[in-house]
C-alpha cells in the first residue's frame, strides 16, 4: 500500500508522489523565472524603443510567449496530479479512521485535503516567491547593494514578526479543528440551540483567527512601505540612471513586496497544517469530547 507504515504527513505525500510532484515543481521554477525576467526586458524594451530600436521588444515578447505556454501547461498537468493525490489520501484516511464518530470523519477528510492544497497552491507560491525574491535581490544588487540590503533586512524583519505569532495561530487553528470535528453529531441532534451554540463558537475562533492575521499584515506592511518609498528615493535621487533603469528598480522593488508576502501566508499555513497533521496521526481517538 502507498502509505502503508507511515503518518499522513507532507514530507509522507512528497516521497509517495516524488516523481509527479517534482515535474510539477520543474514547471513552477521554470514559469516564475521566467515571469521574474519581464519587468527587466521591459525596461530593455523601453530604453530600446526610446532609441529607435526593436530587437529588444522582440525578445520580451519571446519571453511572454514562453511563460504562456509553460503556465498553460502546468496548470492542466496540476490538476490531475493533485486530484490523485487527494483521492488516495482520502482513501488512506477512511481506512485508518473506521472507528471515528462520523462528526470527526468528516472534518478530518476536509483538513486532509488542506495538506494536498498545499502542495498544489501554497507551496508552489512559496517556491515561486523564492525564485523571484532572488532574482530581484540580484537586479537590484546589480543597480545598487543598497537597494538590495534594504530587501534583506525587510525580509528578517518579516520573520521575526512572524516568529512572534506562530505559537498563537498554531492554537487558535487547534481549537477551532475540534470545534469543527463536532459538527455532523450536532447538526444530527436537530435541535435549533446547539447548532446556535456549535455555530457562534465557530464564529469566535474565526474571529480570533481573522484578527491574529489583520495584525500580523498590519505590522508586515508596515516594513514593506518603508522598503519601497526607500528604494524609490534612492534610485531617484542618488543614482544616474535611464528611465528604463528607473522602471526596472521600481518595479523588482514591488515584485520583492509582493514575493516577500507569501512568506507570512506559508508560514501561517504551516502553522494550521503542523496541528492537522498531528490531529490527522491521531486517527484511532474516538473523538467524542463536549463541545467547547
């Protein structure tokens, strides 16, 4: 069997589906270089256009071409990929979870499956994320080591922030897992108050979650603000530099914020999939707690 002697796991999914994955990754790296690499033509294609020149417009249209054929592709290869992955998954956990109330079944099917989303949409963004994150700390090293060193400690203090709320978001996703395990057992007592009751406590730890997050973005945006009014002051007032170059600066200043910013939303869902997998590996606790 796939997953025969082995906890339900990333690191478990990863080695059973080592081949599929990995060329699903080999398309990512491929689509975000290469998406990455635009904004740099553009400003090629700018200064070359301002010079009467048009073989720097075809190689950025070369290059956008690519990146549409690579990315269609990925995207209908994912798809199946992952529809297995969540089928065999599934199945697995059925099989080990025979003794489960039918409440806590059913909600551990659904956070499996939040394993598999992540492979397929968290983590691919985060791979991507890396790759642009690089190659705008290059270019803009390229331009200028400050520009670049202000990335870089933009970056730590995003972590730093982060490490600050792990602990938090990892208990406020545990309890609201076993509120949500109750749910099929309250709703087949048919009585209009606990459902009343099961649905504001959901409610309440949804809201502690929604605003765990608001302050955890509030403080990241923070440092990405100062980052990119940093940068554009130094590239326009310390620097001689083209219009194209300025572009250029400008726009793998924003490309770093909007890569910098998957790092929080990786992180937060690590901290949600740590408890689901912990909570999935307890597969033979008849989960029969009062609701909190």
């Amino acid at each position: 069997m796939m997953f025969a002697n082995r906890d339900l796991t990333i690191a478990t999914l990863l080695r059973v589906f080592t081949g599929r994955i990995s060329l699903t990754w080999a398309m990512i790296l491929a689509e975000t270089s290469l998406m990455a690499l635009i904004p740099l033509f553009i400003g090629f294609a700018i200064d070359g256009l301002l010079a009467g020149s048009l073989v720097e417009l075809w190689r950025l249209a070369g290059i956008m071409a690519a990146l549409i054929c690579v990315a269609v592709t990925r995207r209908l290869y994912d798809t199946r990929v992952y529809g297995t992955v969540r089928v065999e998954l599934g199945r697995e956990q059925a099989s080990r979870s025979a003794r489960l109330p039918v409440s806590a079944l059913n909600a551990r099917l659904a956070m499996g499956r939040e394993l598999v989303d992540f492979l397929e949409q968290t983590l691919p963004d985060a791979m991507a994320a890396a790759v642009q994150l690089t190659i705008s700390v290059i270019v803009l090293y390229a331009f200028a080591p400050e520009l670049a060193l202000a990335g870089g400690g933009a970056a730590m203090a995003m972590l730093v922030i982060y490490a600050l709320f792990h602990r938090r978001f990892f208990l406020l996703n545990g309890a609201l897992n076993e509120q949500v395990e109750q749910q099929v057992s309250v709703l087949e007592k048919r009585s209009k108050r606990p459902i009343a009751v099961h649905l504001m406590r959901v409610r309440q730890h949804e809201v502690r979650l929604s605003d765990t997050e608001a302050v955890l973005y509030g403080a990241i945006f923070l440092v990405l603000l100062g980052l990119i009014l940093f940068n554009l002051w130094f590239a326009t007032t310390q620097l001689t530099i083209t219009v194209g170059t300025i572009f250029s600066i400008i726009s793998y200043s924003w490309e770093f914020i909007e890569s910098a910013l998957a790092l929080p939303v990786t992180l937060q869902s690590w901290s949600r999939l740590s408890e689901i997998m912990r909570r999935l590996n307890r597969a033979s606790e008849i989960a029969e707690t009062p609701s909190r």
